[in-house]
C-alpha cells in the first residue's frame, strides 16, 4: 500500500511540476503575435540540439551515400538548392535579424521515394529528391516549399516542438536532479530536435509559415503563384498514398484560397523582385577561412557575418 501511495505521489508531483514548466514557458512570438510555448527549451539549446542532431543525421546518410555532392564538385540540383535558399534567407534576415548568425547549411538527400524536406533551429536544412523526381516541382515550387521551412525555424516551430518534445521529460529531469541522478540536458536536446522534425506541426503553425514564406519567395524574386500549384500538386500525390509532407505539414483550413489571396497581395513585390534582382549573397554552406599558421583557433564570427573565421592562436611572451 505505501509502495502505491509512494508512486502516486510521484506520478502527481511530476505531473504538477510539467503544468507548472509549460505554464511559465509560453511566451509571444514578436513575429506572429501568438503566444508559444518555448521557454522549455532555451534559443541556444535549440540550435545547438539541432545542430548535433543534423550532423549525425547528415553523417548516417552519407555513409550510406544518400547524399548529394557538396562542394567543388556540387550537384546541379545541390546548386540549384543552394541559389534558391541563398535568396530566401536574404529575405528572412528582414524578418528575423538575428538569423544573419545562423550557421545555414541544405543538402539534398538522395531518396527518389520521398517528396519531403526541412529547416531545424538554426537553419540546418534538407531537401528529399522525392520533390524533383515525384513532384516534378519547378524552380518557384521548391522556393516555396524550403521558404514555407524556413519559415517554420523563424516563428520558432522547431523549438516550440522541442518544447513540447521535452515538456513530457521535465518533471522527470527535475526530480531526478533532486534525487542526485544526473543531468541528461545535452543528450535530451538533441533527441528533442530529432523528435521535433518527426512531429506534425499545428494547423496554425502551418497557417503561419504559409503567409510568411510565401513572402520571403516573392520578395527573392519567386512567383507567388507557384505557392498554390505546389500544394495543388502535393495533395493529388497524396491521394497515391506517397505524401510524406503532407504527414507533417497538415493542411489548414481553406489553405488554396488564402495563398492565392496572399499571391495577389505580393503580385507587386514579386514583379519588382523580378525586375530589379537583389544582389545575390552566400549564406549556406560557408567554407572555413584559415588566417595564419599551424597554430590556430576558431573565433566566432560577429551577428550578421557571412564566414566562419579561423584566426592565429596568440603565442606567448617571454
């Protein structure tokens, strides 16, 4: 009987403690103005999740050579990847500005099967082959596929499933603190950023990130219209029973109607985007610049720098 009443109590104390965590995590998001429950999981520790996460992911697939070339030799659809992202996020530093320090990387992973793709805190991106080789999308299609991404690591949608990925851990992370266990933080982040990618987003959020990366394609310089052909073509593929997307980016309610209204509205944006292109910028996948000798260290580049930049460790003085 007290080996009951004892677990009991536990179960309830960890359940009060997670309302307790959840409650004092939401916050406003400053972009959408709806408030999100993200305080469970720091900016830093969603980034650095995340960025762990991608690279084991990245590395699992390239020994099994899923990926396509990166590099000097990169493939054309890796190129044309990258041009398409380079622009979008051009345009997502206006929305988020501290996104200009983020460490964005895309590759293109060689799955013909899989119409799928994703952008994890701190702009860590993947694009299937499914979206060329099923889809058949053009150009403006796949800038609204990864804007509509991209959109979801800027209104914070990784970290608010992060979150929610961890806010069933808390109450166990903190009692077990108090019970002298252990600190399980770093490896819990990184299983939440898997977890995050694997989790259906709301229909609000999918709201949200429609209306904002419908944006960031028409200000690079991509037709608007695309946004609903995109969708258009995704749900005929889904009645085939081969839409992974569509698994978990769940449609919200009239979504063809309101980006054809959101595409009228950027009609203009689009056509002097068009006209008059911005200047192209690097942004994904920086090589490391060396300065100096053997004896080196990494600095971290200021906000807004486009390099990641090695410098010459001091030497000491005699």
């Amino acid at each position: 009987m007290r080996a009951m009443k004892a677990g009991l109590t536990f179960r309830l104390a960890t359940a009060a403690l997670a309302v307790a965590a959840v409650l004092a995590g939401c916050s406003t998001n400053p972009i959408t103005g709806r408030s999100q429950l993200i305080g469970l999981v720091s900016e830093g520790e969603a980034v650095q999740g995340s960025t762990k996460a991608y690279q084991q992911m990245m590395a699992d697939l390239d020994k099994k050579q899923k990926l396509e070339k990166s590099g000097e030799k990169d493939s054309p659809r890796t190129q044309k990847i990258q041009q398409i992202t380079d622009r979008l996020i051009a345009q997502a530093i206006k929305f988020r500005p501290n996104s200009a320090s983020w460490r964005w990387e895309v590759r293109v992973i060689d799955d013909p099967k899989t119409v799928n793709a994703f952008c994890m805190a701190g702009g860590k991106m993947a694009i299937y082959t499914g979206m060329w080789e099923q889809l058949k999308a053009t150009d403006d299609e796949l800038a609204q596929v990864m804007g509509h991404e991209i959109s979801h690591a800027l209104l914070d949608h990784t970290r608010e499933r992060m979150s929610v990925a961890r806010a069933s851990d808390v109450g166990v992370q903190i009692l077990a603190a108090a019970a002298g266990v252990g600190n399980l933080g770093g490896q819990l982040m990184q299983n939440a950023a898997v977890v995050a990618i694997g989790l259906p987003n709301s229909r609000e959020s999918e709201a949200e990130a429609d209306a904002v990366g419908i944006q960031l394609a028409a200000h690079a310089g991509y037709d608007p219209h695309a946004a609903v052909t995109l969708w258009d073509k995704m749900s005929k593929l889904a009645d085939g029973g081969r839409m992974e997307f569509l698994s978990t980016h769940p449609s919200p309610e009239n979504r063809a109607a309101k980006l054809k209204e959101f595409g009228a509205k950027l009609e203009p944006a689009y056509q002097a985007a068009k006209t008059n292109p911005p200047v192209a910028q690097r942004y994904v996948n920086l090589p490391v610049v060396r300065v100096g000798g053997s004896n080196e260290r990494v600095v971290e580049p200021p906000l807004g720098a486009n390099e990641r930049i090695v410098r010459p460790a001091p030497t000491s003085s005699n």
